[in-house]
C-alpha cells in the first residue's frame, strides 16, 4: 500500500476532463488498496473535507482567492501559478495528516507544494495535461495558430491578450520561474501524450518523463444515467455529437462552418459550457447543451452516431475520445496534438487537417452515409480503448510510484534512511529491482554532442532503476572541465561498472571504452540531431547549468566564483566550434581527431553491430525506450526471479 497525495486545481462535481481524470485516477488506485487522498480549491457550499467514495477530498483557501475579480469564474477558483502563502500553510496541514509517500500534481497548485518538497520527504510526480511547463496559457497557442515554441517578448505580448496585460505579465514571468522550480523538485514528469512530452521541450531540457495517457474507468460505458429528465432534450433520431468546451480552441466555429456545408445533415448537439469566445448565431438544426453531468453525458454518447472533435490546437489526450470509442461510437478528429494516439485513421474514425472546415464536413457525410462503416469504425473504436481503461493504465502508473519510491538516487528531495553504497567515480546509482529474464540489462548510450545522450541514459534510469554512470564524470575529475584522469583509474571505474548486473552507460569517449561496449547487452546510438542544433542544445545546456549555479550562490559568494564562470564560459566558446565539426563532412574535419567525428564514432559501433540500436530520429528512440519499459514491468509482473538490491 502506497500513501499517495494527488494535488489538483479542481476537483469534481466541476466537470471538465481533467477533473474526471483525476477522480477516476484516484478511485481506481484506492480500489487496488492504497491509501489516497485529493487536494483542492475549496469549492463554494463545500465543507473544508468530505469523503469522495472512500477518497478524502481537502478544499484549500488562496490569498489570491479573495480577490474574486482575478477569476473569470468565482465558482472556479484555479491556483495561481505561484506559491500562494495560505495555500502553503494548508498544504502543509494536509501533508502532515496524510503522510504522503508520493505526492502526484496535475496542474499550478503543484506550485504552493514546491516550498514544502523537501520537508515533505515525498516523491513528487507531475503529470502534463497541457503545456503548461513552457506556456502560460497553457494552450501553445500564438495568434490562433499553434506556437512554434516561447520567447519573452513574445509570451508576454500573448499571455497579455490573453488574460489582460495586468494579469498576463505577472503571470507569464511567475510561470517561468516556478517552471525553473518544477524542473529541479520533480521526480518524474508524466506528460500524457508524446504531443505533450515534444510541447514542453521535456528530451531538450534533460528532463526525466514517461507517457502515460489519460484513462477511463473499465466500466465508462456502462456509466449512462438513461432517467435523466435532461435526455429530452436530445433529438430522438441519430445526431452528430461534440462534447467540450464552446470555445474557439476547441474548434467549435470550425464546426458550425463544416456543419453548414453539408447537405441533409442529421441533427448536431454540442453539449459543454460557454467560453467567452462561443458563437452566438448557430447554424440550423444545431442544438446546444450546458453543464450537464458525466452521467449523462455517457447517455448522449449512446444515443449520437458520430463523435466530432474539431480542436485547432494540440489536444493532448482528450478522454471524450475515449469515451465516445468506448460507446461504440466512431470519431471524425483534428489531426494535431494526441488525438493521433487515440483515433487510427480509417480504422477507428478519420482524421481530418485542423482548421479545415471542408475535410471536416466531407469526412462527417461520409460516415452519415455509410451505416456499415459506422459500425465497423465503432466496434474498432471499443476494441482499441480497453488499452485505456483504468485497470490497464492505473498499473502502469503503480509501477512509477514503486520505482520512485525503491530509487535512492531520483533527482530531487532525497527519502529519509540510509543505504549502503559502494562509491565509483562517476557513478549515478538508482538502486531497485534486478531481473532475471530476457531483455537487455547492459545499455551503452552513445552519439554526438548535444545529441541528447545525457537526458536519454538519464531518461531510463528515472523509470526503470538502473544505476546510470556518466563517462564525462569518469574521464575528468569534477566532469566535463576538470583534469583528466589517469587511465589506470578510468580502467578501474569501468571493471566496478561491469561487475554489476543492470547498467546505463553515456559517452561519447571510444579510445578507452571498448570494454564497456563489448559487456553491454545493446548499444544506443542517437544520430538525429545537426551541427547547427548540437550547438543551440550545448549553448542551452551551459545557460541553464550557469543560470541554475547563479541561484546557489548568495551574496558576495557570486563575484568568489567569478574565476569559474570564466572558464567554464572558455570551455563553452571552444565546445560550440567542435559540436558543429563533429557533424560536418567537409575536408576539414577529415583532417581533425579521428575520436571527435561521426564518421569514426559509425566505424567503432560497426564493430559491435549486432547489438547496436541506431536511432535516425527521435521516435524511434522513444519507441525502443517504450518497448524496453514495458520489457522491465513484464518482467516484474511474471515475478521472474525478482529480488529488491542494494545500490551498487
């Protein structure tokens, strides 16, 4: 059992997706017997605590909260994207009642947990419903269109629009920093789409994550309320069926244009609260619906033909889909952010471009018009979803909370106790499961600078408890700036390395690795980035370690260091020049030290190409990184030979 804190802005009975998905969440692990318990706004006519189907539910008041003209909606009081001191304190209250082990944030209140981190002696999980760690609105969206990624200037002007400039600014800057914040307390990020994970630059940052995507419970499509005097409402023949948010972004007027286009079209129910943005003069034959409960909603699925998610922006994992699929019913979607991961093209619904209101109304004529496709589509669509269900996703998710909690070595706010370690240079240890079995246990990650190496071998020791050794720790003293090491050292480091028998290797070092390369069970070579992005991560990189240093040191202590910014900012003027050569092919760099070129590091791997995993772009390295994952749970599952071992 696993005393597990989830922190959310809102909570249910508010309805919206995330909302659900944190209740169905916090249901499904309380029924496999952990202990759980929910913290959030506090809702108005709610008491502070109540009980939510064996969940303990604790309402929190905001300073900022009192300021109701903050809020679009009273009713909703979100949490600001900063550390509210009185949401603080009553944190502080909850976690010394609940004793968390894990603490799982879904969205800003994880910010008034950060200053409690460490006190709290818990593992902190962040799952990413949105874009919320590089966008102040949360959304990725610039002008309309989808945003090509943030800039000061550029954030505040939009967060400005978005919100009005006197709340943008404060909160697009208070966002930044508490983001700097998150990436430095979290244990594990848990975006729920590859979408999200690519969004929030989480491979470019160097961040440990994993995908996991949103669920419905085993039962969703039994959850129907059919009594519900609402029902009424409803068209009596087949209808068309949007449920979401009536805003913009969510595609609604790209609908009602697509809607308007066709010919002798079934009625459309669009079923959801107002935003600011929802059309006022509706096509004919259009039927709109407000703050219906989930229950019913699941009966509206029942009774429509086609479910129809428009959204111009990059959904991350909208979970109607998944309940529109789980009713048998096919989906027409926007080809942008996760709605690819859900709906297989021609197979469990189309796929149609974003904004595109006639490929919308063409695929919606042709499933109206095709009653055998509707029916194939929709048993797909039921079929594909059970790898959604709650059963299916809330082990996966136990599985993040086990390994966090056995590792000793997980980035941030070490657990109480001792452990015994035997020291290596250079060596990250993650103590956890060993297994007996198939699947590789000995990885070597190698590739170019910037390539992203570092953040990869991080990546699989975060989520599967391997220890992890960085080579540049092993080559220098103190890593990459620092004298070298004699190789009689390095050759001892590696033997401590290769007595063990799970281990993550990076470097690109080839003169004095071989051994290293022949005792592993795979080799992964990155080889996707250029010169020119090589140099952009390397630069990024040192700004980011330098900015991160700068905060440590107080006072006086920042000018003592001065003489270490200057190095440092040598090695980085020399670093950016070699990262471009490395990748090049002209005659120069033919010329340079065979060890520093690509072209040399492809002759070495050759020699072990049986076992070499070469990575030609970034989904290929999450795919292996996806398969080795689950290689690790089945093996965990089966039980075979599992034994819990010291760190190394």
């Amino acid at each position: 059992m696993t005393r597990v804190l989830m922190l959310s802005d809102l909570y249910p009975p508010i309805i919206g997706g995330l909302e659900q998905h944190v209740r169905n969440l916090a249901h499904a692990l309380a029924k496999r017997g952990h202990e759980v318990s929910v913290a959030t706004m506090r809702q108005h006519g709610r008491p502070a605590s109540w009980i939510d189907d064996g969940v303990r539910v604790h309402g929190l008041r905001g300073t900022l909260e009192r300021a109701g003209d903050l809020f679009v909606d009273p009713l909703k009081p979100f949490a600001p994207p900063i550390a509210d001191p009185e949401i603080v304190r009553s944190l502080r209250r909850v976690v010394r009642r609940e004793r968390p082990e894990i603490v799982h944030a879904h969205n800003w209140l994880v910010h008034s947990f950060l200053p409690l981190k460490h006190e709290s002696r818990a593992r902190l999980v962040r799952s990413l419903h949105d874009y919320s760690l590089i966008c102040a609105k949360k959304s990725l969206l610039f002008q309309g269109e989808p945003c090509s990624g943030p800039g000061l200037r550029k954030c505040l002007g939009c967060a400005s629009d978005h919100y009005g400039v006197l709340k943008g600014i404060p909160i697009t800057l208070s966002n930044w920093e508490m983001g700097l914040a998150e990436q430095r307390l979290v244990d594990l990020f848990v975006p729920v789409s590859a979408s999200v994970a690519v969004g929030n630059e989480l491979s470019e940052r160097g961040l440990p994550f994993e995908v996991i995507p949103n669920f419905v419970p085993d039962d969703v499509a039994s959850l129907g309320l059919m009594n519900d005097a609402r029902l009424e409402d409803l068209p009596q023949e087949p209808f068309l069926l949007f449920v979401g948010i009536l805003g913009r972004y969510k595609g609604v007027e790209v609908l009602m244009d697509a809607y308007a286009r066709m010919q002798d079209a079934p009625p459309l129910v669009i079923i959801g609260p107002r935003a600011p943005d929802t059309p006022n003069d509706l096509p004919h034959g259009v039927i709109a619906l407000h703050d219906w409960p989930h229950a019913s909603v699941m009966a509206a699925w029942h009774r429509s033909s086609v479910a129809i998610i428009p959204s111009i922006y990059p959904d991350a994992c909208p979970t109607v889909a998944m309940e529109a699929m789980a009713t048998g019913r096919p989906v027409v979607a926007s080809r942008i952010g996760g709605l690819p991961d859900l709906v297989d093209h021609e197979r469990t619904g189309i796929l149609v471009p974003p904004g595109d209101p006639v490929a919308l109304a063409a695929a919606l004529t042709r499933l109206v018009g095709e009653p055998a496709l509707r029916a194939r589509m929709g048993t797909a669509g039921g079929d594909k979803v059970k790898s959604f269900f709650a059963s299916t996703v809330a082990e996966r998710m136990e599985g993040i909370y086990e390994r966090l909690l056995y590792s000793s070595g997980a980035r941030a706010g070490e657990r109480g106790g001792t452990s015994t370690r035997r020291e290596l240079i250079g060596a990250k240890a993650v103590p956890g499961t060993q297994h007996a079995g198939s699947g590789p246990r000995r990885l070597f990650v190698t590739g170019g600078p910037g390539s992203g190496k570092s953040s990869f071998a991080r990546r699989i020791a975060s989520t599967s408890g391997i220890p992890a050794h960085h080579l540049d720790d092993i080559a220098r003293v103190g890593g990459g700036n620092g004298p070298e090491r004699p190789l009689e050292d390095r050759m001892h480091a590696i033997d401590l390395i290769l007595d063990q028998d799970d281990w993550v290797a990076e470097g690109i070092h080839l003169d004095w690795t071989d051994r290293l390369m022949a005792g592993a069970d795979q080799i992964i070579w990155l080889d996707y980035v250029s010169g020119s992005q090589a140099s952009r991560r390397v630069v990024a990189r040192f700004l980011s370690t330098a900015l991160a240093e700068s905060r440590r040191q107080k006072g006086w202590r920042k000018f003592a260091r001065f003489g270490d910014y200057w190095r440092n900012l040598r090695h980085l003027v020399a670093a950016v020049p070699e990262a471009r050569r490395y990748y090049a092919d002209d005659e120069r760099s033919k010329r340079l030290d065979g060890l520093t070129r690509r072209a040399t590091t492809a002759q070495r791997l050759a020699r072990f190409e049986a076992k070499v995993v070469h990575c030609r772009d970034r989904g290929e390295s999450e795919v292996w990184l996806e398969r080795f994952l689950r290689g690790r749970e089945h093996l965990q599952r089966s039980g075979e030979a599992t034994v819990f071992s010291e760190a190394p």
